[in-house]
C-alpha cells in the first residue's frame, strides 16, 4: 500500500472513530435516563465473583466447579488397581478485578454521559465540536494531496485482506518465501531435509469449507503433496526412490515437471517403536473454541479427547503411557501406566480433568512433559511426547528457540506435534516444533481427520525407520538449463551438509511416503543416448543401529513422458495439488488460467483413480477455492 493510500486510510478512520464516539456516549445517555431498576436488575447476584474481560482468547471466568484438581500420580498393573499418590499443590485463585471504566476511540470516558440532561446535551456537544474538528482535519489532509481516488483504493486493499482472510490476526503462520530458478551452471545441486507433515493442506481445508481463503503463508506445497498416496511400492527393509517426469499444462512447453517420491518400508530390521507414549495436552481457554469450520462445530477439547481414545485403542497393550496437561500452569494427568487393563481408566481421567480454561503455558507443558519422558528412557524405553495444541503460547517461554532451551537435554526421545482449530492457532510453532524436535507435524478439525491420524497412520507416527534423512538432486548440466523446487523452503540444507551427519533433517516414520516436484528447464539439444538427466541420493540414519545409509536412483531422458495425460494418475495428482498450492499462495510461478485448467485436470485424475475420496476432495477444493476467488 503506497504512502498517500495509507494516508486516505488514516483520514477516514479519524471520522469515523468521532462518530463511533457519539454513537456509544448517545447510547450510554439512553441506558442511564432509563433509571437506575434495569441496572439493578443486571447486577450480579450477591457473593458472585465477577471477572473483568481480558483481550486474551485464553481468559475466562472460573466458577466453584472449575476449582483445579490436585495433581495424581499413580501407576496400575494389569488388573487395573492403581496406588494414588496426591501430591499436594496451591489451588489456582481469582481475584475479582475492578471493571477498567470504559473508553471509546475518540478517548471520552463513559463516565461523561450523566442522566443528568443539561450534562447530556454538553456531552453531545462536546462530540459535535469533536466530530467537526476531525472532519477540517479530513478536508485538510485531502487538500494536502490525499485524492479520494487513493483513499478508495486503500479501503478496497482493505477489504480484500478482510475478505481473503478476516482471523488472520488470531492464527500466526510463517511465510517462507517461494524457491526461485536455479541455473545448473551456478548450482547443479539441490539439497534438502525430507518433510513428510501434512498439516498445511488440512489447515487449508479448514479455510475453504468455511468460506475463505487461507492465508498465503499457511500454504506449504509440500504438505499438500504428501497428503495424498503417492501410488509408490515399498520396499522390505530399504527405501524405494521414484523419478518420474512429464510436461504439464501449467507451466512452459520447454519445462517438464520431475517428481522424485521416497517411500519408507513399512517392515525395517531396527525399526523402533516407543515403549513409552508422553501425551501433553493443551486444556487453556482456548480449546474451549470450535476446531473446524462453521458448519461442523466441534469443540476442539472434544476433538482431543476423541483423539486420546482412538489413540489408546490403537497402542499394543504393553505400552506404557503418562499423561501431562497444561494451561497457565502444568500437571501430571497420569503417571506412565499400562494401556492393557487401564485404557478405560486413562480415558477417564483425561476427560475428567482434561477442560479448557486458563492461560496457555507450552513451555511448562513441555517441561513436565519431558521430565516424565526423560525418567521413562533412564529406565530403558524408547519414548514418544506427542503434542496436541492449538500452540497459541501466551504464559512462559512463547518462541520455539526458547521452549526447546528450557526443555533442555531431550536425549533420543522425539515430539511429534498435532494442531487442533483455526482462530486463535499457531502454525509456526507447532510445525517449528516438530521439525526442530525429531518429529512430524499434523493437524485435526474433525474425528474423521483424527481417524485418519490416529487410526489409519498410527504405525507411521509411532515407529520410527529413518532419522536425518536428506536428499540431494544433481542435475546434469548439458541436459538441464535451469531447475526449481516446488516448496520446501523452511527445509532447505547447504550442499556441502549433505554428508554431515550431525546435521540435522528428517524423521520418517514406516510406510510413509514424502514427494518432491521440480519444475525443469530441459535443453532440447541433448543427446538422448548418454547420461542421466538427474540422480537423487538420500542420506539417513538407521534409527536403532545408528547406522548411515544412502540410496540413489535416475531419471534418463527415455523416461520423460512425452504428455502429461501419459503420466501416472499419482503423478498428475501430486502436480495437480502442487500447482493448487502455488495458486493460493499468490507464486509468482503462476498464471491466471490455472485455477480452470486445475478443476480440469483434478477432475480426469479422480476419474482415472476410480473416485477415490481424497483426490475427489481435492477437486471439491479447486471449486470452492474458484468460487470465493470470484466474490
């Protein structure tokens, strides 16, 4: 928005935040001249504590029945009988705040309006002088260069913001920039950290069946690529490397679009799967909100509950699992205890004492939560601490860096994270989260979505078959002019780290499966007969022997489909749900018609996979996304 806009902005707000004054003092008149029984009548009753509002999402107001539950630590065998140990803790107490008297834009308190009328009317006066001095004020600053023109076009600039996103200001997401061109004669390698997080395409989901566009910087082109089956065959005990490429209808007719897929064995020799299962659990005011869109309104504690239990029904028995929550302060729910014999009871007291209200403390969440896991892997169990938050941290240590450093020491053991609701939500540091802490990153707003994570890829979040995992892509410089990676950004690694193993990268869980697309700038003069035109290697660690290996396969130049239509249905649906990606999030890679040319081509590849319901929802995406691009 350019200087004068802002200024026509700025002008317009003055006038109308005096007539937003005079409105409230002129109804303030009205409420006090009615007489003093309707206050009365509004007064709280007598020995009800009052709470005056906070601005915080996470605030609310504690009754008797609230009261916090001491902390219980105890542990079951598998007959179920359970030791209880209280451990004695101060209850959380509310001070009843003085009501902060009321002040409207304009800076005239409420307490100006009297019922008295000769008090009254000096009061309307006294806005009348306000709300013409603001007006001279407008007339002057247009006279000093603001055209209505510009004022015009900085209130549309609004109001498309508005449109495209209006609670944005309550979700915080971070935009990582879209990869550029790269010339293979200045850097023929492109190296990354394998993602295999899905969390920004159900997020997206979120936003456009509740009739909005997201926010560009929720949109992650990886992780709408790997929610969908990359139609990869696993392998047993190694990981399958697939290059594919075709030319598409999006993008150059001298390009064609690469597509390297990883597929991760859903049986290694040293996988590892957690003895021990940390859940921290978010219960701030916050999760007392909605966690999906408007016409299916759950409450996202609800939707957390739901999920502890598909959880517990899907761990071997043997597992054991503790339980900590967290609002303004922390709380151990469960001590680790058998799931055999004792997911009932868990359950039980998760629902129980698991209930929104408060502040939101993370750090201290976390703290308790790897407290408990670090005491769980002295006694020689593989652990898991899985996050499940809508992350808006407001109490304690707020940013990724500085939640990690107050964990401190977290040995082996990962976090896997899993997002819940829209407005208020934290996308930046969930997702930093995980990649930082050795785990992958999801999200839920709905028990089918929940099913999916907690039912359906239960094994992949659970065991664990590569860790630091990397790949890097070489381009043959005679055959390739120029290349670009489709997302990743927050995920790149220096070339030179691709062999450093203390680098650290990706965790990949079994049968998982992570895709890349590269848009590929060919030069049509080479010869066919010798060379790869590109290799990918990845790199990781065995998770259980420690052990490094690296896999590599190519693309040649016969591999090249010479059409889109002759690729692969799975390959023209990862492009097809890149290419949506890169429209929403305004890629300067992208043209206009893309938007026709996607319902099109998402169409014909949910016929050629038979309907299948996540390609046939992509389309449903496409529409909705074309429709309220046109409002």
């Amino acid at each position: 928005m350019g200087t004068t806009g802002l200024n026509g902005l700025e002008t317009s707000s003055k006038v109308r935040r005096a007539w937003l004054g005079a409105v409230l003092v002129l109804m303030l008149l009205a409420v006090s001249c009615s007489g003093g029984d309707d206050a009365d009548e509004a007064a709280s009753p007598a020995g009800t504590d009052s709470y005056a509002a906070s601005p915080s999402v996470d605030s609310y107001a504690a009754s008797p029945d609230d009261a916090e539950h001491s902390d219980v630590s105890g542990d079951r065998d598998s007959s179920g009988s359970v030791d209880v140990a209280p451990t004695t803790s101060p209850s959380r107490s509310y001070e009843p705040q003085p009501a902060e008297e009321p002040m409207d834009e304009v800076g005239l308190s409420a307490a100006t309006a009297s019922s008295d009328r000769d008090g009254g009317d000096a009061a309307v006066a006294a806005l009348e002088e306000a709300v013409a001095a603001a007006q001279a004020e407008a007339a002057a600053e247009s006279s000093s260069g603001v055209s209505r023109a510009d004022a015009a076009a900085s209130d549309r600039e609004t109001s498309e913001a508005r449109r495209r996103c209006p609670e944005c200001q309550s979700n915080t997401f971070e935009d990582y920039g879209v990869n550029p061109f790269v010339d293979t004669y200045e850097d023929d390698l492109s190296t990354f950290a394998l993602d295999v997080d899905t969390a920004s395409y159900v997020v997206t989901r979120n936003y456009l069946e509740g009739g909005q566009l997201p926010p560009i910087d929720a949109v992650r082109v990886e992780e709408f690529v790997n929610y969908f089956d990359g139609g990869y065959q696993p392998l047993i005990d190694e990981f399958n490397i697939t290059l594919e490429a075709a030319p598409t209808p999006f993008s150059d007719p001298d390009r064609v679009m690469l597509r390297v897929g990883v597929q991760a064995p859903e049986v290694l020799s040293d996988l590892v799967i957690p003895d021990s299962v940390v859940l921290v659990l978010d219960r701030s005011g916050s999760m007392g909100e909605s966690a999906g869109s408007a016409d299916r309104p759950m409450e996202r504690m609800s939707l957390v509950h739901e999920s502890v239990e598909l959880l517990l029904d899907g761990l071997p028995g043997r597992t054991r699992v503790g339980v900590v929550a967290y609002n303004d302060r922390a709380g151990v729910i469960v001590e680790p205890t058998r799931v055999s014999g004792n997911a009932g009871w868990i359950i039980d007291e998760v629902r129980s004492r698991v209930r929104p209200g408060g502040s939101t403390n993370a750090e201290a969440g976390l703290v308790w939560g790897f407290d408990m896991a670090l005491s769980e892997a002295d006694g020689g169990r593989n652990v898991l601490v899985l996050l499940l938050s809508d992350g808006v941290a407001n109490v304690g240590a707020t940013r990724t860096d500085d939640i990690l450093e107050e964990i401190g020491e977290r040995g082996d053991i990962g976090l896997s994270t899993v997002g819940v609701g829209l407005g208020p939500f934290n996308d930046e540091l969930m997702e930093q989260l995980a990649n930082r802490a050795d785990g992958t990153y999801h999200y839920i707003d709905t028990p089918d979505e929940a099913r999916r994570i907690f039912v359906e890829n239960l094994n992949a979040m659970l065991a664990s078959v590569a860790r630091d995992a990397k790949i890097q892509v070489s381009f043959d410089r005679d055959k390739v002019i120029s290349y670009r990676l489709l997302g990743f950004e927050n995920r790149a690694i220096a070339d030179e780290d691709f062999r450093d193993d203390t680098r650290d990268a990706g965790e990949v869980g079994a049968g998982q499966s992570s895709t890349a697309l590269y848009e590929v700038t060919l030069d049509r003069g080479w010869d066919r007969s010798r060379g790869a035109i590109a290799t990918a290697t990845l790199r990781y660690r065995r998770p259980a022997s420690e052990r490094i290996t690296e896999t590599w396969a190519s693309l040649h130049p016969d591999d090249v489909e010479p059409s889109f239509r002759d690729a692969g249905a799975h390959f023209r649906l990862a492009v097809v749900a890149a290419e949506f990606a890169e429209v929403l999030r305004d890629s300067p890679f992208v043209e206009d018609r893309s938007m026709e040319e996607l319902g099109y081509q998402a169409d014909r590849v949910a016929d050629d996979l038979r309907r299948d319901a996540d390609a046939e929802e992509l389309a449903d995406l496409i529409d909705a996304a074309r429709r309220i691009r046109r409002r």
